[in-house]
C-alpha cells in the first residue's frame, strides 16, 4: 500500500458525496445506508442529475442533501460527458467531501475521476451490473457496440486505479474484470446486492388461486421481457386462467422496449401492464411467484424484495441472478433466453400448487440470511473504516420507508 493510499484510508470521513446518475436510487436503493451514514454524524450530499421535488424531499427526510449535477444516465457522449465531469469537479471542489462514492457506470467513471482531481482523498464505487454495454442480449454485437465496450472497459481501469475500494455484487463480474486485468483483486469487496429493509417487507401470504406471475423492472429486452410474454403465450394455451402482472416503465436505455410492443401484449391479453408504481409491495402481495428472465444481474434487488415477501423465485441460471435462488428450494433456475423453459417453470406451480407456499417460506428464511440491508451496509462501513455497529440509539432502516424499486 503506499503512503498516500495509507494516509487517505486513515482520514476520519466526516462527510461524504454519494454520486448516481438515477436520483431515486438515492432513496430507494441507499436509503437505509444514507440513514446509517447520518447516524453516525456523516454529512451526506446526495448528487443525482434528475431530483424532482418528490425524491429530493425524501432524500431530505434521510438526513442528506440534496444537489443536482449534469449527467446524461444512458448512451455515450463524449463532449457532453467531458463537459459534465469537469462540472462535477467544480462542485465537489466546492463541497470538498472526505469521500466520494459513486455507483452506476457513469458515475463510477466520471464521478470517480472528478472526485480525484477535485482532492477527494478517498474513493469509492460499488458496480451494481455490468449493464447494457457489458450484457449479451443474443443478437449479434455491433461495431458501436463492441467500441463501447472497450471504451467503457478502458475509462472503469483509471476509476478502479484510484479508488480505495470496489464493491462488487456477484462472482460472475469480479471474476470478469479480474481476468480482464481491468482492476487490482486486493481491491474487491463483494457485496449480497444491494440489500432488503426486511422490517418494510413483511411475509404476506401467496395468491394459489388464480396463479399469479409477476415481474419487476425497467422495460428493457435484458430484464427478459420478452421471453417473460412468449412464457405466458404457452402456459394460457393451458391455463388460461393464470395471470401475468408486469410492473415497470419503459427506458430509454438501447435497449428499451416500445410502448407499441407492450401494448401489444397486454391488448392480446397476455400480460397486465401496470406501468411504473411508487410502492411494489401490494403487487407482489397479489402475486403467486415472482419471475425474473434477466440475461444478467448484479444482484437483482426486485428479487430480493419479493423472497422477503415469501414469495417463489423463477430466475435465470445467469450471474447474479442465480445467486437468489438455491435450485428445488425456494425457486427454480432457467436457461437465459429459453421461454419454453420458463414456461414449463410456471407450469410446474400451477400443477403443483403446494410449491408455491413451500418454497415462498425458503425465500424469506434465504433474505433473513443473505440480503439483510442491515449486514450488508455493515460491510460498506467497515470497508469506509466507519463503525459499523448498528448503535441501539440509531433507528433501524425501515423507520424511514424507502420508494421501493423496479428490476
């Protein structure tokens, strides 16, 4: 370790810059971190480039202060995301935070990058997926594809090389950029995803009757959206009584759906499109099983929310994702890109009914043990060289209700 290294880890953090480029993950996904935060007496600023007055209220009522940067979330620009990491080093010039943690491609590399010419003397990035660039979705590679890649591979080296810590969330990534020499293994720290405030998220019991299917996230063709219609095509053919909900609004991802290819569906009566919705805990409430046809994850929170819930998992045998589901316990794993797979995952519920309630049962036992947010900020605190002790005056993390997330 060097001596600047060194001394940077030993600087006491008394404020810290949180830097995404989704602002309602802000409350949604690091809720429960930034109360911890603040309950240790950190001054948190929560930097997002899209606060509407409804996150930055709920930011507020976490402690933290809300600031809005300029940061396109999705594409590649190169003048225009030049431009908004020379801004953002203006800004935390001006905030001087002893640290930075940044999350989400973008603000991993740009945020980290303007974090260190601004002298933030510690840095920090949690890599919650691959994404898009990195995420094969079984159509051939573009030329600007497969550029993309190695510009993004080559711009997430400079960031891990100054950063003091790397939190990934699965195997399957570490394991990928290790082998691909984009950073130094001491560095790693992995992470049970993102966590579930299992206080906010109480057992409910399943719907038996009609089955119910459900399915969380951004409207993109790597969440399996696809496959998730071309499943409930087959198991109506069969058992027309079942029902397919799907929750989510559409992205502007390159990945993104069309309105016109979801309205479909749900006109054909194949799915019951509900949109984007603030609170998802009536929905998976209503559901039977909750599925996940995702290519590839950093550790799908949707999931986590719902085997909280007591609910039976349908996932894809795919990094991340399979780290939800232990195969016959509480769900069953299916091969990326198979809808006849997944169909035949979904029979298996309706035809053996009593698997819906079993294996919801080992979905909450398998949260409480692996995706507790509480055990999982504990090591992002450790690794911050913050207590990490949850002291018996600090409220726990479902005093504060987070907006839950899609995908």
């Amino acid at each position: 370790m060097t001596q600047s290294l060194a001394r940077a880890e030993q600087r006491m953090i008394r404020s810290i810059a949180l830097i995404t480029s989704h602002g309602l993950s802000l409350p949604n996904f690091r809720g429960p971190l930034i109360s911890a935060l603040v309950a240790r007496g950190i001054r948190v600023y929560a930097l997002a480039p899209d606060l509407d007055e409804k996150i930055r209220a709920a930011i507020v009522r976490l402690g933290a202060e809300p600031i809005d940067i300029s940061m396109d979330r999705t594409g590649m620009r190169p003048g225009r995301d030049f431009i908004d990491a020379v801004r953002l080093w203006k800004q935390l010039r001006q905030l001087k935070p002893d640290a930075a943690f940044a999350y989400f491609i973008k603000p991993v590399i740009y945020g980290s990058l303007a974090a260190r010419f601004a002298g933030v003397p510690r840095r920090f990035a949690l890599v919650a997926g691959l994404g898009y660039v990195f995420t094969p979705d079984g159509t051939r590679a573009t030329f600007k594809r497969r550029i993309l890649r190695a510009v993004a591979s080559w711009l997430y080296k400079l960031a891990f090389a100054i950063s003091q810590r790397v939190f990934f969330q699965n195997e399957d990534d570490i394991a990928q950029f290790v082998k691909a020499g984009l950073i130094d293994p001491a560095k790693v720290v992995r992470l049970n995803g993102s966590g579930v405030d299992l206080t906010a998220l109480p057992v409910s019991p399943p719907i038996e009757s009609p089955p119910t299917f459900l399915l969380m996230a951004r409207l993109l063709r790597e969440k399996g959206i696809y496959e998730y219609a071309a499943a409930a095509r087959i198991v109506r053919a069969r058992h027309p009584e079942a029902r397919f909900l799907l929750l989510g609004g559409l992205d502007s991802n390159p990945g993104g759906l069309s309105h016109d290819e979801v309205s479909a569906w749900a006109r054909e009566g194949l799915i019951e499109w509900l949109g984007h919705v603030d609170d998802v805990r009536p929905w998976i409430a209503r559901s039977s099983v909750y599925v996940l046809p995702s290519y590839r994850e950093g550790k799908p929170r949707s999931t986590q929310e719902a085997m909280a819930v007591g609910r039976a998992i349908i996932t894809t045998d795919a990094p991340g994702c399979r780290d939800t589901v232990v195969e016959g316990l509480n769900g069953f794993l299916v091969p990326v890109r198979d809808s006849a797979a997944l169909a035949e995952a979904m029979l298996r519920f309706i035809e053996q009914p009593d698997l819906i309630a079993r294996m919801g049962n080992q979905s909450r036992r398998l949260a409480e043990e692996r995706f507790d947010v509480v055990k999982i900020n504990a090591v992002i605190l450790r690794e911050l060289g913050l207590p990490w002790e949850t002291p018996a005056e600090i409220a726990p993390a479902g005093a504060i209700a987070p907006i839950p997330a899609q995908g």
